[in-house]
C-alpha cells in the first residue's frame, strides 16, 4: 500500500503513487456512501469510471450497486499454455489470418445463432427477465471478440511455452442488464429515505428488495455468459492453432473475471464486495493481469492481503482517455515502438490510438505498487495482438 486518504468517512487505501482527479472524486464519493464498510481499496491501474473508478474494491453493507460493477459484467481474461515453444513469423501471420476469420471482433456478430447447448442455463424466465429478452441475440454473440480494450494476443512465456490470451466479457447482453438495473435502482432511489444524490452515478439497490433479486440473478448469468463467451473463442483460437500445427497440445488454463460484485466475508462481517477492474486475489489464487499491446502481461498468484479485500489489479490502467490518446499520441511512433518489438499488432489507423501502448500506464510500475498483493509467476511477452 501506498498511502491512505483519512479526509472522508472512511479511509480511501491506494496501491499507487498518484491518482487522477477524477478518479480521486470517485473515490471520494465511495468513502462517503452511507453503508461503505470499513475502507474504499484504489488499485495501481486505477483511472476514471462511471460513478466508480476502475480499479476499484468496495464492500458494501446490504446494498448492491449496479454501475460499481459496470456496463461489461463478468468481462475477464483467459490464458491457455500450449505445448509450443516457438512460432515462425510467416505461420504467425497466418494463425492471426485464421483467427479473424473465424471470430467476430467489434460491432460484430455470428451471422447464425450458436448452439444453445453453450450458453449458461436459465432457471426460471421470471428471475432474469432481461436475459430473457435478449436470449436470442445473444445466441449469436456468444463466441464474438468486441472491440475497445478486448484482444486476443499471442505470447511468449518466460516458462519457454507459446500461450495465448483471451480479453472479453458480457457483449451487448451485460450492457442491456446494466442499464435496465442503473435505471431501476436510480427509479428506487428517489422514494429511498436513504438517498445517493443522482450525480454520483451511484444509485443502489437495497438486497431486501425484489429488484435487488432480480439485479443478483442477471449479473450472475452475465457473469456465466461471459466465461461462456470466452470458453468459445479459446476453443475457436485452439482450432485455428490445430489447423497449423497438428501436434500440438494445451497444459494449462487460467480464467478470472474484474467486473462483478459477490457476497463475501471481510472483517468479519458479510458484504457485498463491488471489484470494477480489479481481480479477487486470495492466497495462492491465480490470476491474470494483461498490458498493453506492447507489453508484457502477467500469471500472478494472490496473497491474500486482507487491506485490499483480497484483490489486485486487474491490467495496466488507462493513461490517456479514448479521445485524448487520438488527439494526442503520435501515430507515427506508436506504430515504431511495436514494429521494432517485432510484434504483429492492429494499430492500422489513427482511430487506433485509443488503444496504442502510450494510451496506458507503465505496466511495470503497476506490478511494482502491488509487490504485497500478489507474487508474479509468469511474464508474457506480446507476438501477436488481434483487437476489433
């Protein structure tokens, strides 16, 4: 830990050196909410969010909080090792060719439903009625990339071993849940004796409440469908790997999602932990954290630290907002810093910017602020980066 802000109702812990503004307000605003219990946890990646910073941890004592667990629920990266130890750059031009062939990135989506059989079950219609009514287009989402800050990356272990990685979540399924519950619980919260001023983008719902139910139900299938979103683009990415190589087989997988909120005991008491970019980490977990395009990413295994509600960072952490990073960043040296890293990236137009290496923190100095977080397993090292 870094330092502790000790100026709000209750303590705000950093696992960084300095945050920006907006994201300190945010941050603020947590400290201050009436049923905030104990302290507010700021990761190293930290930056501004809709009414919660990413980055952020937050118990909350019987309220859950739709936009702390944000737009894409159960969003989460995927790292599979393969049995591979080196790649010819001519194949790794054509398993990238492949590969966008046969998965959907940004806007896109599979032009036929996928079999149903791959999508998480649903109970009862009654207890995830948005779900329900986005079932059948999320049939054919299901396996797609996005677009934004989601990649598929070909890797070069520090174990020796060729991984590849998976970065997506809820597609347009998670967004549908999230603003139906933001709006249902900003509706509540203005007959609420109990009441979050609308412009913290915080409006919460009591777990007493039907809606709060209902809320718990979508965001946990989100969360399923998520994981199923990223299981079918890993075996899509293993068959576009086949195709190349016949031999090949795959040792080790690792998932965990950053986008959620659960039912946990901390301090003992139990609450509801809010992780909005940020990953659970308890003692002896492992976990990913990505960087950017140009950088190397990270296995890592929790310790447990209690001061963090168990978590850590969930990637490098934006530097630089969408617009800014256009605006700003020099395509032309962008594009340099990735070719002389030999790596295949997809900075092919200005427009891109938003998601250049410079747009992001210095991986480095994120790993370095959560040394009492989590121990570092793996690095790595970017070959090939496929985004929408």
């Amino acid at each position: 830990m870094n330092k502790i802000i000790t100026s709000e109702n209750i303590p705000i812990k950093l696992w960084l050196d300095h945050l920006e503004q907006g994201a300190l307000e945010q941050a603020k605003n947590l400290a201050n909410l009436p049923f905030a219990y104990k302290h507010i946890a700021i990761m190293p990646d930290c930056h501004v969010g809709y009414g919660m910073p990413i980055g952020g941890v937050m118990a909350a004592k019987d309220v859950i909080i739709p936009n702390a667990v944000g737009v894409d629920i159960g969003c989460g990266v995927c790292a599979v090792k393969t049995s591979l130890k080196h790649i010819e750059r001519k194949n790794l031009k054509k398993l990238v060719a492949n590969i966008r062939k046969l998965v959907p990135v940004g806007f896109n989506w599979h032009k036929k439903a996928q079999s149903k059989g791959k999508m998480p079950p649903i109970k009862q219609k009654n207890n995830c009625p948005i779900v329900h009514q986005e079932y059948k287009k999320a049939l054919r989402q299901l396996g797609t990339l996005g677009g934004g800050n989601h990649f598929i990356e070909i890797q070069k272990g520090s174990d020796g071993h060729i991984w590849f990685m998976v970065h997506t979540g809820s597609r347009n399924l998670g967004k549908k849940v999230a603003d139906h519950y933001n709006k249902v619980a900003i509706k509540i919260n203005k007959n609420l004796t109990l009441k979050v001023h609308a412009k913290l983008q915080l409006a919460f719902l009591p777990l007493n409440i039907a809606e709060a139910k209902l809320y718990k139900n979508e965001m946990e299938y989100s969360v399923l469908f998520a994981l199923a979103n990223r299981k079918l683009i890993v075996h899509t990415v293993k068959n576009a790997f086949s195709h190349l190589f016949q031999q090949i087989t795959y040792n080790q997988t690792i998932d965990i999602a950053h986008n959620y909120a659960l039912e946990e005991k901390h301090f003992k008491r139990s609450v509801i932990i809010h992780r909005k970019g940020a990953i659970k980490a308890e003692k002896g977990q492992l976990g990913i954290i990505p960087g950017s395009q140009g950088t190397k990413s990270y296995i890592v295994c929790g310790k447990g630290n209690l001061e963090s509600f168990m978590s850590c960072a969930h990637g490098a952490g934006r530097k630089l907002g969408r617009r800014q990073a256009i605006k700003t960043l020099d395509f032309k040296k962008e594009i340099f810093s990735l070719n002389k890293k030999n790596i295949l990236h997809s900075l092919n137009k200005i427009k891109d910017l938003d998601e250049a290496p410079s747009a992001y923190k210095n991986i480095d100095i994120v790993m370095q602020n959560q040394t009492d977080l989590i121990d570092i397993v793996l690095k790595l090292s970017p070959l090939a980066v496929i985004k929408g």
